[in-house]
C-alpha cells in the first residue's frame, strides 16, 4: 500500500535555478538558499521516496489560456524541461509514475474534483528551479513524480478551501493505491511577492511567518480567506501559497515540524518547510470500499458487449497513435499522409502493428487497440470514407445490411464542402 512519509514546500522562485545553472550556492548572496535547502536535500536522501507528488503553477510557458483549467494532473512517463524564451535548462528529463498518476486521477474524479490531464507537456521553473537544487540529476533523477499543475493566474482560481479539500481527497487516493510506495507530497510557489504593477516588489515577511505557522498548527483558520485577502497579505502573485494547503491537506491532522527556514534576497520571499507525516494506514476494509467508490460509476460497463470505455489506461495505450490520427486537422500533415504515408508513419514513430491497423484501414481493429472513435472520423474525412461506412466496419456489416438498421438511408462525415 502507497503511504505518505511527508511534505515538504519550497518556493520555486527563478533565481534559485538561476544560481545552480551559474555555480553562485556558496556567494554570499545566494548562499542562504542553499542553506536553507540543506535539511531537506538530506531527508530525502536519508527517507529515498519512490515518488514525489508535485504542486506548481506554470508560468504561461506549457499553459496558455486557450485552455485553462484549475486543477491539471500530469498522466505521462516523462517531464521534460520547458524554453521559457532563452532556451531550457540543461537538465534531464525526470520520469512520471504514469499508473500511480491514473489511480489518483480515478480517485480524484470519483471525489467530485473535475481534473483535467495532460502529456507531452515540458515543465517550467515551477518544477525544475526547486528541483534542481533539492536532488542530484547528474545520472538521472532519483525517483519519479506525479505533477499537479494548478491555474492560479487567471482568476477566477480555486479557493483556499477547494484547495485543502483537494489535499484531503489525494490522501484517500494515494493511501489506497496497492503498490507499496513511499510518496512526498511537494507544494512550490510563494510566498509573499508581486510581480506586476505599481506594487511590483511587495513583500510581508511577518506574514509569511504567520502563514506558516498556521498551516503546521491550524490550517483550516487559512480555509476561510478570500484570495484578495491573500493578495492583501501576500502580493497578488503570492496568493499561489494557497496551493500549499493541497500538500497540508494530504498530511495527518498532527504533523512534526523537522525543518523551517526564511530568507528574502530580493523579489520573493524564499521559504522552505519540511513536515513529517503521522501517518496511520486505515484498516483494509475502508481502502477497499474507496476503491469500489472509485469504480462505481462505470461498475457494469465492463458487460457491456463490443463498448470500450475510454479511460486514462486506453488513452495512454494508443496516445501515439491517436496523436497521429489528431494531426489530420493540420492540412499539410493529410496532404503528406495521402502522398507518402510511409515516411509519415517512420516520422511519428509508430510501432509495425499500429501501421498495420492503418494500412489496412482495420476500423475495428483500431478501436480495439486504443483509438478513440472521433479521430477515426478524422481520418475518414481525408480518405473520402463516410462515418456510415466505418460504423459498418466496426459492426462487422456490409455497409448495405448496416444501412437497414438506420431509420433514414443517409451518409455523412466531418469534411467540409470541397473548394469549387
């Protein structure tokens, strides 16, 4: 069974990866990071968690608000390192625990949380700054992790409260997933700084102390302020501490307090916190009845015959080559795939049994291997195949014998009139 050892939070301003990229850790200025960071780097070289579950928000570098979510899990094997403008860090790529990643999704979802999941997205300094001066990453991160990214920078933003809850409901998720692993809950951000506009440069150390203190002792007193009181308090950028109650809420209601530190070279105020957690497993009942809650709403879909719900395990299964099939929006990738599909297929890295599936145009198939329908149709409309005739191929029917079960003789597909 997963449990919970600890959490742990650090601010993830830019300037400490800054100083591990320019080798400044041991100049006056920047030392006291280091320093502060010194107890944790060695808990968790003494504690070796298998996993770090990792709170950050993005800075408009992988999100961009064409599409905003407030709460965003990463569900991929590998994270690699984002361009914020002035080409990415020279770091390794750190690996994802994709299934533990997919249970707490389930979990989260079954919880009443609407997540949102993402791959093939690079991590920016809300990850990799902290990141790289808590581990070694020479030879390659020493553990995997499970990011959680959470949209504090277009308002309206989850509350401090949803946030907590949300905590409290990843304990349940994590406590009950079989795997004996041990997990470190990490919350980034803050705390006190503004950015932006004429108040650019805020900063509340007393704050910033009263604020730590209440999430160890009495975190729900936190649950009731409004973001503009954090802002008030903290900057308008350092109401993202409120992510920090995520971690508070995943940890038992007593925790030991093993590390605090505070320093403030100049924009952010750079707190790091390290809590040891009491946690006491629940009896195996009680996990076992979460796991039943997590699969009630699709209980019996399994029975269900020639039905492929498509969840989280399918779409990492046929990722590849639904991204393939997705790229038949962009016009140049159809015209390349209808002149050479060969040299397409090599370029996107598909497997021999994915290509396969699409030389012979196995709609069935397809679906049975991981595709999900509304890419298929995609790739109808590039062919000049209609969704009536890849029905029938799904259904093992002539197109003729499926046509007399439809109430109307109609064929139809997603491609737009062709150009006169």
């Amino acid at each position: 069974m997963a449990r919970i050892i600890g959490g742990l939070a650090v601010s993830h301003t830019p300037t400490i990866g800054f100083a591990v990229d320019h080798d400044k850790q041991q100049e006056a200025a920047w030392a006291p990071i280091f320093e502060g960071f010194e107890p944790i780097r060695a808990w968790l070289q003494e504690q070796r968690p298998d996993v770090l579950f990792y709170i950050f928000n993005d800075h408009v570098t992988s999100f961009f608000f064409d599409h905003y979510s407030a709460f965003t899990l990463g569900v991929d094997d590998r994270y690699g390192v984002a361009d914020e403008g002035g080409n990415p860090r020279e770091l390794p790529p750190v690996g994802g625990h994709a299934a533990l990643s997919r249970h707490i999704g389930e979990s989260l979802m079954a919880d009443e949380f609407d997540m949102s999941f993402f791959r093939d997205k690079p991590l920016d300094h809300g990850f990799f700054s902290p990141m790289s001066a808590l581990l070694p990453c020479a030879d390659g991160w020493p553990l995997r992790i499970v990011p959680l990214q959470v949209g504090v920078l277009q308002l309206p933003i989850p509350s401090a409260r949803r946030c907590y809850k949300l905590g409290q409901a990843l304990r349940r998720a994590i406590e009950s997933y079989p795997e004996d692993l041990k997990v470190a809950i990490v919350a980034t951000g803050g705390v006190s700084h503004q950015v932006h506009g004429e108040r650019c440069g805020f900063n509340n150390p007393e704050w910033d102390a009263q604020f730590i203190e209440l999430l160890v002792d009495d975190p729900e007193r936190l649950t009731e302020m409004t973001v503009a009181e954090y802002a008030t308090l903290g900057g308008m950028e350092g109401a993202e501490v409120i992510t920090w109650l995520i971690m508070r809420g995943a940890l038992s209601a007593r925790v030991d307090k093993l590390h605090q530190d505070y320093y403030l070279p100049s924009m952010t105020g750079i707190a790091t916190l390290l809590l040891q957690n009491r946690d006491q497993a629940l009896p195996a009942p009680a996990i076992e009845r979460h796991r039943r809650h997590m699969r009630h709403q699709l209980a019996g879909a399994e029975q269900l015959e020639g039905t492929y719900p498509y969840t989280l395990e399918r779409s990492a299964k046929g990722y590849r080559l639904n991204k393939f099939l997705h790229r038949m929006i962009e016009p140049q990738w159809r015209q390349r795939f209808l002149a050479e599909p060969e040299a397409l297929y090599a370029e996107a890295g598909l497997c021999e049994e994915e290509r396969d599936l699409l030389r012979r145009r196995d709609w069935r198939g397809l679906i049975h291997y991981g595709v999900i329908f509304f890419v298929l149709e995609k790739l109808g409309a590039v062919l000049g195949v209609s969704n009536l005739d890849i029905y029938a191929a799904m259904r093992g029917q002539s197109l003729e014998d499926f046509m007399k079960t439809r109430n109307q003789q109609v064929r139809y597909s997603v491609a737009g009139k062709a150009p006169r």
